[in-house]
C-alpha cells in the first residue's frame, strides 16, 4: 500500500480546518470589533468636540451679538481672549469668520491669518445651510488625518452671523484603533498557536487509532489476522476499533475455514478421476485439475485463460453461449491412430440467486471402456445373432423341403436330415461354447487344480491328435525329458490345447507340420505350438482372440469352426494367471504360445 504524505493524512489537515476555522472566527471577531470600536471611538472624540464647540460657540455668539461702548475691547480682541482661553490637545486651531468670510479670530500661533478671507467649501455650505459641516482630511504638512469642523453662529432669530471653524486632531483615535488592532493581531497569533498544539493532540486522539486500524488492515491484507487494534477511548472511535476487532476475528475465522475448505476441494479434485474445468463469466478457464489436463493432453499454463471450447476442441462447432444452453451431456472423441479416447462431457452453470452467471462448470469421464465394451456387445450380439441365424436358415430350408416332398425321396431324404442335424450340433457346440465363456466371465468362477508333470501330460494331449488325425500332417516335439511339475486345472487347460491344436492341424496344408514346444523361462512355463499354414496378415493376430473373430469367415464356416475356441482359451490361460499371445507370417505359418505359473521350489510337494 502507498505511504500516506503528511500533507495528505488525516492528521494535518484535521488540525489545517481546525486552525483555518478559528483563524476566520478571530477575523470575523476583530473586523467587528475594529468597525465598532472606530465607530464609537469617533462618535465619543466628535461628541467631546460638539461639548466644546457648543460652549464656544455660546461665547461667540454673545460676543458678536454684544453692543460695544467707548472704551471696551474691541470684537477681535474679545474673540482672541475667548478663543485663547479653550487650549486643548484635540484642537489644533480655532478660527472665527465673520459673514463676509473674513478671519476675525484665530488661534494659531501665526496670526498671519487674521484679516484674510477664507472661503473653505465647508464654511460656505454652513454659511448657506446654517448647520454644521464636517470632513476628515489629511494634513499635508504631515500625512496625518484631521477631522474640519465648521459651525455657523446665528442669532436667535436663526440668522447667520459668522462661523466657527475647528482644525482638531483625529488621527489619535486612529493611532489607538491601530494599537488595538495590534493587540488583537498579537491575540490571533496566540490564540492560533494555542490552538494548534490543542488541535495536534486533538488529532493524535483522533488519528492514532486510525492509523491502527490502517496498520492492522494492511497486516490483514497480508494474511496476519493475529495483530489487534488498540482501543483508546469508549467513544465512537474506541467502539469502531472494537469492532474492527472483531472483524479481525471473524475474518480469521472465516480464513481458516476458506482455506481448510480450499485444501479439500484441491485434494478432491486432485485425487477425482474425473476431469474439472470451470470458466469465469466470459468463458475462459480458470481452473483445471490434473485428470483433466491429462485426459486432454493439454499443459496447465497454456490452458488457463483460454477458451473453454478451445481447450475442448470443440471450437469449430459450439460456442460458449451454446454450452451454456446444453443440457445433455456430450461424448467427445479424442481418440488418436494409438489409442483410442472418449470423454463425457456435462455442464453445469454458476449463477448467482439473482440469476446472473458466473461460469460454468465441466466434468469429463472417461467412457473409453464403457464405448469399447458397448462396441464388444453390439458385435457380439451381432455375430451370435449371424452364427445362429446361418444353421437356422439352413436347417429351415431343409426342413420346408422335406415337409414339401423330400421325405419321400430315399435318396435326398437321409442327406437333407444328415445336413439338419449337422448344423443342430453346430449350435450346440455353439451354445456350449457361449455358455462356458458366461462362467468364465462370472466372479465366483474356480479352478479345480491339481499337480501335473507337464511333460508327460502334453505327450498324451499330442498323442491323442496323431492318433486320431485324418490329414498327412507330420508332428514334431521339442518337450523336454525332465519332470516340470505345474499346478493346473486338467480339463480346462486341455480344452486350450485342443482348441489351439485343432485349428493348427485344420488350417495346415497336407504335408506340413506341427511343432509342439515346451521350456521354462523364469518362473513361468511357456507352450508354443506352431503350424506351417497360410498365416495371419499382421494387423489381424492381435485380434484373433476377441470373440466371434475370424480372419478368413468363409473358410472358417466351412471348416466347422464358431469363432470362439482361442476366446476361450484366452479366459481359461487368464485364470491360471498366465498369458497367451501368437506371431505368424503370412504364407508361412502361425505360432500361438502360452504361458503358466512355474514354481521349482515345490516340485518336491507334487513328487
């Protein structure tokens, strides 16, 4: 996270407003003040010169007014002693003008005014209104302010005899409204400073468990939830941090729950043998667990982020909207020249309760199996159903023919029933033969072993085929004379070497030859028996022990044969936990081997 600047935080500007709002507060204060206090301060210096004035003016009035005798003073003489005796600070000059505007009296140290004509604007408005006039101007002998005041002086019948005029010093009061400006200049100063440390320590109460709780919210962000917030006070600040404690708490208790929950589904989807993809609200993949990585043959870091059809490959013909409509699962072939591959896809949406989707959700199972054994069973019933249907049909038009006259022909009759019932036991050979593979598929299937010595017991198998033989196919054995003794089911494993060795002398031209082998390899014994006949094309050996299959139908049919004799020999060598394979070479003949388990250590036992 950003550090915060000071000039940014909380804390400096909490005490900026602070120290803003009283600074204004005292400005507002000390302009109300200063205007009130000028206003009074000029209203009381012009209310003590009104007092002096209209004293003064009482005197002149009774002075001017006042006939003379022979022997008094004269007017400009009583006017100097009148004015003469009002000294005061406030007043600078005092003169006297009588109506045709003529200094009669002044004040002044310099009486060179005296006797001149002075017509001030102020001095004739008063003449002609008759009311005093006054106006405050600056002295240009010293930049200082002067308050003018001109007075008429009238009779008491309101006539206008001279005028009073007043030269008096204001700039005092305004030199005490700047010393009192001064001081409440000084006084904001103080009250700012004052007001600046309580402000700090305002906000250190304020600001200290928020930065706290900043503290504690970044350690939170980092997964330590065991760090708690100091609570200061029991103030709204105090219970917020109470409760940004419990928070912490809950939190906590919700992270480990979150992550115990996490490490389950990731060893469940770890550990599924299905597939898991789900995709975010665009339909790119955001998570996919290794069954699914491997069963589509793709890498994790190249599949996240990508399109969900894509890392399907089914791209080309759906689109993510589609899939979100698909409520039927979907088989998807991934099968290639060596193996084959077929997934079952199933959807599902995530959606929130307002209806919104999140994603999607995809499951793969691996139906490979299920679709093999499926193919098995349609090719199985399939065959059955032609094995069966080819004796029948036969055995029906046989049958219609001796029931539409040929029983009565001595000649035709006997071969239509020989043929009949040839192919009657055909299917029973075929029946019994599809009803031993039923055992041998079923669970509770068990051998009846004993101890036989091989040898000798493969000597006899031989024998009772050369003797019975009807072809010139000669034998050759390479069995060795020493005992080997193998634990084995006698009939069953019979039944393999007469099915092997059947077909081996039925597909050997005349002349050829058969060679029975024996040796131990390891702790297995192994059986081959190898005929010299037309051979197998080398994509078809692997298959000749699948139920039903033949190589060449048509000669196979002719020669008697139901497709399942190598079949069942693989389910017989299967259950004495053995293997039997074959290798052949067209044209020059076939081998099939089989091998079973061989322990020498208990060759004493069985002797």
């Amino acid at each position: 996270m950003k550090k915060v600047g000071f000039f940014n935080s909380i804390y400096f500007k909490f005490v900026l407003i602070y120290l803003l709002l009283i600074f204004v507060a005292m400005q507002i204060i000390g302009v109300y003040f200063a205007q009130r206090l000028e206003e009074q301060l000029l209203d009381s210096f012009k209310s003590s010169i009104q007092e002096r004035v209209n004293i003064l003016k009482y005197s002149l009035e009774k002075e001017i007014i006042e006939p003379r005798k022979a022997g008094d003073p004269t007017l400009m003489e009583d006017i100097e002693t009148t004015i003469g005796d009002y000294d005061s600070e406030d007043i600078s000059e005092i003169r006297v003008i009588d109506q045709d505007y003529k200094v009669i009296g002044s004040s002044a140290e310099n009486q060179e005014i005296v006797g001149t004509r002075f017509t001030d604007q102020m001095v004739r408005t008063a003449f002609n209104q008759g009311a005093a006039q006054k106006d405050i101007r600056i002295d240009a002998s010293n930049a200082e302010r002067i308050l003018l005041w001109s007075e008429p002086l009238m009779t008491e019948d309101g006539v206008v005899i001279g005028n009073l005029y007043l030269i008096t010093k204001i700039e005092n009061v305004y030199k005490e409204l700047e010393q009192i400006n001064t001081i409440m200049a000084r006084a904001t100063i103080i009250s700012l400073l004052v007001t600046a440390v309580l402000g700090i320590l305002l906000a250190q109460t304020i600001t200290r468990p928020i930065s706290d709780m900043r503290r504690q919210a970044m350690a939170m962000s980092r997964g330590n939830y065991t760090r708690k917030v100091k609570v200061y006070s029991d103030d709204e600040i105090g219970q917020l941090a109470v409760s940004f404690n419990n928070l912490t708490k809950k939190l906590q208790d919700a992270q480990a729950t979150t992550e115990a929950e996490k490490r389950k589904l990731s060893s469940v989807l770890t550990n599924m043998t299905d597939g898991v993809l789900t995709t975010d609200r665009r339909g790119r993949v955001i998570l996919i667990n290794d069954t699914a990585v491997s069963m589509l043959k793709v890498s994790r870091e190249t599949s996240l982020s990508k399109p969900i059809t894509e890392v399907l490959g089914i791209d080309d013909t759906y689109t993510f909207s589609q899939l979100l409509n698909e409520k039927d699962s979907m088989i998807l072939d991934h099968s290639s020249d060596k193996k084959l591959l077929y997934l079952r896809a199933n959807f599902s949406i995530i959606q929130r309760e307002t209806g919104f989707v999140n994603g999607l959700i995809v499951v793969l199972h691996d139906i490979t199996e299920q679709e093999k054994i499926d193919e098995e069973r349609r090719e199985f019933v399939a065959n059955v159903s032609h094995e069966l249907r080819t004796p029948l049909t036969t055995m029906r038009s046989y049958l219609e023919a001796l029931a539409d006259g040929a029983m009565d022909d001595a000649e035709l009759a006997p071969r239509f029933l020989n043929t009949a019932q040839t192919e009657t036991e055909r299917m029973i050979r075929l029946v019994n033969a599809l009803l031993q593979l039923s055992k041998l598929d079923s669970t509770d299937y068990q051998l009846s072993t004993t101890w036989v010595d091989f040898g000798r017991y493969f000597h006899r198998v031989i024998d009772r085929f050369e003797m019975t033989k009807s072809r010139n196919v000669t034998f050759k054995r390479l069995i060795p004379e020493e005992s080997i003794g193998v634990e084995i089911d006698e009939d069953k494993i019979t039944q393999v070497l007469d099915n092997i060795i059947s077909n081996a002398l039925k597909y050997s031209p005349e002349g050829g030859q058969v060679t029975f082998k024996l040796q131990v390899i390891g702790p297995n014994i192994e059986v081959s028996i190898r005929d010299e006949g037309m051979g197998i094309p080398k994509e078809n050996v692997s298959r000749i022990f699948e139920r039903f299959y033949r190589v060449d139908k048509a000669r196979s049919r002719k020669l008697g044969g139901t497709g399942l004799g190598l079949a069942i020999a693989k389910e017989m060598i299967e259950a004495h936990k053995g293997q039997i394979w074959a290798s052949s070479e067209e044209g020059k003949g076939t081998t099939v081997f089989f091998t079973l388990p061989y322990e020498p250590l208990q060759e004493d036992d069985w002797e």
